[in-house]
C-alpha cells in the first residue's frame, strides 16, 4: 500500500461562538493541511496518482481567504474542518484516506474514518 501526502495552506478568519475563552471573538489563523491519499497499484509510469493533480484537487476545495463560519455547515473548530476538506476529497473521486488540519504550530487534528 502507497500513501501519498500532499501539503498545503490556507489563510482564513472565524469565531466559535459557544467557547466560552477567547475563540469565541473574531481571529483568523494560517492553516496547514495534509491530505493522505492511499493505492496499491501502480500506474506505467509508477505513480499512484499525479502530485499536482492532488495538489491542484485540495487547493480547489480549500475555503482560502473566507470567513468559515459563512463557509461551512457546522462547526468551525479543526476537527470539523478536517471531516469537511475530506467529505469534499472523497466527493471528487480522490482515493483521500486521511486529512490533517493543522490550526497553530502545535495543535491540528487528523481525521481518519
Ligand atoms: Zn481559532
């Protein structure tokens, strides 16, 4: 089995508004995403998919720039982030078995189903 990882990042603002510390006011943050994608095959030129293809497939979905609580259909916290980027993956067809959304330097969340 071949798991690809593709990396990149978007820039976007939200607010939670039921915390009840300091994610509640209005902040943005420079996410970092890691889409995993997985094949135990390969193709003649001995790829399981092209690179800038995945790459090209998870900036298209990524909410760059927006406000996410316009954005999304539930809540804007990491995890619900992941499950939404990954819903999006898999509805394009991509073999995605994985997502990680990283919102600081040390605090993401991987979703795996
Ligand atoms: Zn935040």
């Amino acid at each position: 089995m071949y798991t690809l990882i593709v990396k990149e990042t978007f820039e976007a603002a939200h607010t939670i508004p039921e915390h009840s510390g300091k994610c509640k006011n209005l902040h943005g943050h420079s996410y970092r995403v890691e889409a995993e994608f997985s094949g135990d095959e390969l193709d003649s030129m001995g790829m399981v998919k092209d690179f800038a293809d995945l790459k090209k497939a998870v900036r298209r979905i990524l909410p760059d720039h927006t406000y996410l609580n316009d954005v999304l259909d539930g809540p804007t916290t990491a995890e619900y982030i992941a499950q939404w980027i990954f819903t999006h993956l898999k509805q394009d067809d991509l073999p995605v078995t994985a997502v990680t959304v990283w919102e600081t330097e040390n605090c993401g969340c991987l979703y795996k189903p």
